[in-house]
C-alpha cells in the first residue's frame, strides 16, 4: 500500500512539473533589459520594435502594421534631432563630440567639433541653437555649420549648470531645461536646477526651480502650457503659459514611473491634437492633452530624443543610442519653430 501510494505521488509530481513547464514555454518572452538613457549603456539594450496600445486612441496615431526604419547608425550617442526641409537631420553625438548633418541616404557630415553637445531646435531665423552641456551653455551655429558663438552661459554672473534640452516658444523666445545631469566632478555647481527663458536683447530669465533634474520640454499647440519633464520624480509637469513669457500654476500632469528602473523621461514633441510624444523607459510614451497614457513605442535600444519632419512632420525621428530611427505616425507634430 506505501508503495502504491509513493508511485502515485511521483508520477503526480512529474505531471505537474511537466504541465507547469508547458505552459511557462507557451507565454510570450519579451527580454528584460536594465536600460538608462546614457553612452555607457547604449551597448547593452536589445528589444524588439513593438506597438503596445493601452487605449484605442493610439491606433489614431500609429498603423497597427507600421514599421521602424534605420536612417543611419554608427554614432556614439545620439541627441539633439532637427529636421530640415532640405532632406537632413541634426544630430549631436555626445561620446564622439561632434554636431552632424545626417542625410536620407544615411550620409553622415561632421560639422561642428564641441563637448558633450545635447539637445538642438531652430530658431525663427532657421539658424541651430544647441545646449552645449559640455561649455555649460547655449550655443549658436554659423550659418555654414562649421563654427559656433556662445549665446549665454551665465545667469546673474553665475555659471550655468549643464543645458540639456531647448524650445523656441509662441512668443519666439528660446525656452530651455539646466539640470546637472551631466556635470563633472571637477565643475563646481553655482546655480540650482533651473529653467530658462532668453527673450530680445538676449536678456535672461528665470521660471522655475521646482524641478530636481529638469530634462525635456514642449509647448502645447494652443501655446497655453508648457510641458517640462524631471527624471528625479520621473514626472511631466505642465505650466501655465502666460504672454509675458512667465509660467504658473504648475502641477503633475503624468507620471512615468517604472519599476523595473529602466530610464528616465527625456526629449518630448507633442501632435496637432495636443498629444504628448516623450522618450522614456524602453521607448516613446504617448500621452494624449487628458494626461492618459494611451500606449507605448517599444524601441529596440535606448532612447534619448525624437523630433518631427518630413514633408508633412508625419514622421518620427528617433535618436537611440547609436542609431537613428524613422517611424511613420497617422498624426501631425507641432515644432517650436517656422519652416524656412
């Protein structure tokens, strides 16, 4: 009868170890990858390109069968994308501190040497204004690209932290993020975590310290808020906008916490319709004017930046990593300044 009894139980166990690891191998793997936005770990990131809606709205602004194309790779580490009409997109590469042209046909043109260059926009005269985080100020290209002017590195006589990300506003002042993110041990920090705005006359402005590490930032199409991410709380903010340039009331309009600490919010861009298109962890996180998160772009490596372009600015340009990725949207994005 124990004999019984023991055969019976090991065969029961057998089954069920046997059950159990069916059913584990049937469940779809999706690969656990430690991802922070950052040159050290650009290496390290392999997903798939994938569409996760959480909402119907995002098939408002993605097909369902839309593809991830490759513009151009071989960077260090990618930052800082602008579109231009002409057929090419800046780039900053911060590991190999250099400002590119990159070109449809995936031609890269070095064109201008800085340290640690960051995010990038056009100003109304369609000339490149830069956030050298390296110079620890804003930058101003020359109109063949190959040298630069120093637009503002101080405030009220004290050194800039890091300048990291940059928008030009409804009023055409420039608008920009100063953590210290990338300061060094050997930068003394005279100056909290702050943004900026620098109007006419290059005159200089303060318009929050509220924010630990102040990083990505946008307007929204009305011209009524401004959005500013932080990777300390890892939320967005969003201002109210006001015709004097100064902002107010500002509260959590989302958060993009996650657990398994895989990168902070960085660039953003936002849509016709008001919809908020921020690198995060693992990809773009889409957020529609409610502050619902309507779904997530999973990229294939770790993202710092998108802008929009294309004849339309239906088009996505997406710097991660070493890479620079396109994907086509069903929607329109809003850029802080004019076509030339």
């Amino acid at each position: 009868m124990m004999k019984t009894s023991h055969s019976f139980l090991f065969t029961l166990a057998v089954f069920l170890a046997v059950f159990v690891c069916t059913a584990v191998a049937q469940q779809p793997v999706t690969p656990a990858v430690a991802v922070s936005q950052g040159p050290a770990d650009q290496q390290k990131t392999h997903r798939l390109f994938e569409l996760h809606a959480l909402t119907p709205e995002f098939w408002e602004v993605f097909d369902k069968n839309a593809t991830l194309t490759t513009m151009g790779t071989g960077f260090g580490f990618t930052e800082g994308p602008v579109w231009d009409p002409a057929g090419f997109l800046w780039v900053s590469d911060e590991s190999k501190n250099q400002i590119d042209k990159l070109y449809e046909d995936g031609r890269v043109e070095n064109m201008v040497s800085l340290v640690d260059p960051d995010g990038s926009t056009y100003d109304r005269e369609h000339r490149l204004l830069s956030t050298a985080s390296g110079l620890r100020a804003i930058i101003r290209l020359s109109a063949d690209g190959k040298s630069f002017e120093t637009v503002a590195d101080h405030y009220q006589g004290k050194k800039l932290n890091t300048p990291n990300d940059i928008v030009i506003g409804p009023d055409g002042a420039i608008y920009f993020t100063d953590p210290t993110i990338d300061m060094t041990h050997d930068q003394q920090q005279e100056l909290p975590p702050s943004v900026y705005c620098i109007g006419a006359g290059n005159s200089m402005s303060l318009l929050t310290t509220d924010l630990k590490a102040p990083n990505g930032l946008a307007f929204s199409p009305n011209g009524k808020y401004l959005y500013i991410d932080d990777d300390d709380s890892m939320k967005i903010r969003r201002y109210k906008f006001h015709k004097d340039g100064t902002i107010s009331d500002g509260m959590d309009f989302a958060d993009m916490t996650d657990p398994l600490k895989r990168g902070v919010p960085d660039g953003m861009k936002v849509d016709v319709n008001g919809r908020l298109f921020v690198s995060g962890p693992t990809g773009i996180w889409v957020w529609n004017r409610e502050g619902v998160h309507i779904g997530t772009v999973q990229m294939p490596k770790g993202m710092a930046n998108l802008t929009w372009g294309g004849p339309d600015n239906s088009k996505l340009y997406i710097t991660a990593s070493d890479t620079v990725y396109i994907l086509q949207t069903k929607t329109h994005g809003i850029l802080g300044y004019s076509k030339r």
